[in-house]
C-alpha cells in the first residue's frame, strides 16, 4: 500500500507466519482457518444442493484474498460490493465477475463503474430513471456495455422501486439502451435477516418471494428473461433458495458469523444454523485492579457493537460490562483473569468491525498460518 499523504505506511501486520498465537500483538483480528474453510464448504454445499449460484458478499471481510478462495473453493461465481471503491479494490486483485449491489450515482462514481467494466463482468442495481440514463452515458463513452439489476423494495425500505408495474417500466428503461444490458431482479430483504425467531423470519421472507414471485411473472409476460433474481443474506438463504424464484444467493456473514447472526434461529432451533464463528478479535486483559472485573485492551476502535456487545468465546461466565474507546470491561466474580491473559472476542457486528483493521491474522494449530490484508479498508465511495 503506497504511503499517505502524511507518509504513513499501512501498519505492520501484528503476526508474521510461523509465530505462535501467543506471539500475536493485540487487539488483532483473526481467523480460525479451520473453522473458515468449513463454513465456505458448507455453503458451496447448501447452493449446489439447491441448485442456485452463490455471489457471496464481499463487503463482510474487503478482502481479495478472501473473496479468492470464495471464487475457487467456496463455489461462488463472483462477489457483490457496496461501493465502487470496493469493486475497484476487487477487480484489481483479479476478481471478474463484480456486482455492485446498490445503486452509484453522481457522475464521477459512474464514470468510475464504467471504466471497470473494460476488465470484468460489471453488474448494478438500479431504482431510477434518470440514474439509468446516466449509467448508460457513461457506459457509452467508456465503449462499454454494463449490466443492471432491477431493485424492487420486497420489505427493506431502502432502495428499490415498488415491485410490479413499476419495476417494469424501469426494466424498459434499462432496454431503452444499447449499451446496458438487463440481468435481472435484485430482491433482498436485509431486515430480515436479523429477525431471531424462525417463523417470523420465514413470514417475513415468504412476503418477499411473493412479491419477487409476481414481479418476474409480470416480465416473463412482457417477454423479459430475468437470468439474476437475487437476494438472500445468511439468516435467510434456505428460504429463498428453496423457492424456485431466486436463482442467486448473495451472503456474506456465513464465512463469519458475528455475535449477533449467532442469534438467529434456524429451522431445527440451532442458534447461526450450520455455520460457526470464525472470527475474533483477540484481546489482552490489562487491568485486574477493580474487585470482580477485568478490562482487555480492545474497545470500540477494535469493535463494532452497532449490533451488541462482543462475546467471550468459550467464557460465558464473563459478562460484558461496557466498551469504551480502548477497552472492554468484563465482570469476572470470580477472579478468574489475570493481566497478560488472551481473551477471544466475537464481535457483534463483522462487516464494519473488519473495516477498523488492516490485517487478518490467519491461524490453524496453534500457529499463524496466514497473513491476508483487508485490502479493501476505507472504500466507502
């Protein structure tokens, strides 16, 4: 990574191969390998034997190294991003098959999307008439062709147009252009995902399907093919890919499962379904000096806790008291911790916890195996 303006390089890595986990600086951001490779394999396993592609979503981890093995041994077909920066970030490790899943808008980000198509597959998500003509003007000066997905609000109530007539017109406003090409439908419905209790969350999900349901129905009498419907997220996917109406599966969360995904309830009431943590933060106790707790040197420059406060994987006897800037305090009643101790933190919320680190810290057996960076930090436009 070239220098800052400021002439500060990306930080060292807190590991190097070969170093003994006890050897890792802390607060770092880790992956038990094993655990990770079991949840890629999994999750190649339910689509294939759903019989839907898998676009995992790289905005999870912004990693090139990661959305690799996604590719080559996860059974994805591509990735989705959520920002150009990421997409750019992606195409340039050498990813080419890229869908932006939201929507660019101002000229120079358009501009930005268009150039990349001249080295991968670009697909984006479109809500706008007058958003399309710009993709295409931009498309057209670039000599390119771009793909768009129709967005239809099935229940996040973000971005998308009502489902139906409206699609529709917006479809034919993306055929109007020689230079855009029509994929398809993007239907997720992200709030769902979160919804812990099973049959609350398969209604919730069972509205969307309908309505993506009647949507392609409507193009398919209008002689429009929707080769892409998709949607879907971790909490979710069994449901959409069991419909016979999504056709790609966009999840991310699964190669991790945060604290919080781990409170979603699958069919058979198993807390995260199939998949298991593979992510932690870890961290070291610095302080036993206040009767019954421990404070550990990763706070919220370490931790996302939009969605909660982290879990002490394997301690559930520790309680988290609060998280300030630099720390976590923990209730330890029973003097359990002593300074120097490494704790394994689950964060509650992986995607905008990974977005505070530069490495990922690989380890399998006790020791560093991989050092990957987060090669994707900071794209936010």
């Amino acid at each position: 990574m070239p220098d800052s303006p400021a002439g500060f390089a990306r930080p060292a890595a807190p590991a190097v191969v070969g170093d003994p986990i006890s050897g890792i600086d802390t607060p770092a951001l880790i992956i038990d390998l094993e655990v990770f490779e079991s949840n890629l394999a999994l999750m190649r396993e339910q689509a294939a034997r759903a019989g839907v592609r898998l676009r995992a979503h790289a905005k999870t981890h912004k990693s090139v190294d990661i959305a690799r093995l996604q590719i080559e041994r996860g059974g994805a077909c591509g990735i989705c991003c959520q920002k150009v920066s990421e997409a750019e970030v992606m195409v340039a490790g050498g990813i080419r098959d890229v869908l932006v899943s939201n929507q660019v808008v101002g000229p120079a980000r358009v501009r930005r999307l268009a150039r990349l198509a001249h080295q991968a597959r670009i697909l984006v998500c479109v809500d706008d008439p007058a958003n399309v003509d710009d993709l295409a003007a931009a498309a057209r000066a670039e000599g390119v062709r771009l793909e768009c997905l129709v967005e239809i609000d099935v229940g996040m109530h973000r971005c998308g147009v009502m489902p139906g007539a409206p699609a529709l017109a917006l479809a034919r406003r993306v055929l109007a252009h020689d230079c855009l090409r029509l994929a398809g439908l993007q239907a997720y419905h992200g709030r769902a995902q979160h919804i812990y209790e099973f049959e609350a969350r398969q209604s919730a999900i069972g509205n969307a399907i309908a309505l993506t349901r009647e949507t392609v129905a409507l193009f398919a009498e209008h002689g429009i093919d929707c080769e892409i419907v998709g949607g879907a997220g971790t909490g979710s996917y069994p449901m959409e890919a069991a419909s016979g109406v999504y056709n790609e599966l966009q999840c991310g969360s699964y190669v991790f499962m945060d604290a919080d995904y781990r409170r979603v309830l699958d069919a058979e009431n198993r807390p995260g379904g199939l998949f298991a943590s593979s992510l932690f933060v870890l961290a070291s106790v610095v302080s036993t000096a206040v009767a019954g707790q421990a404070t550990c040197d990763a706070g919220l420059k370490a931790l996302a806790v939009d969605s909660g406060p982290p879990r002490v994987h394997g301690r559930d006897e520790l309680d988290v008291l609060g998280v300030a800037d630099e720390h976590t305090i923990l209730a330890d009643r029973g003097r359990t911790l002593q300074v120097l101790d490494r704790l394994w933190l689950v964060p509650g919320h992986c995607d905008p916890t990974c977005n505070l680190y530069d490495w990922y810290v690989g380890v399998r057996g006790g020791r560093v195996e991989a050092v990957w960076p987060v090669s994707a930090r900071g794209c936010l436009v």
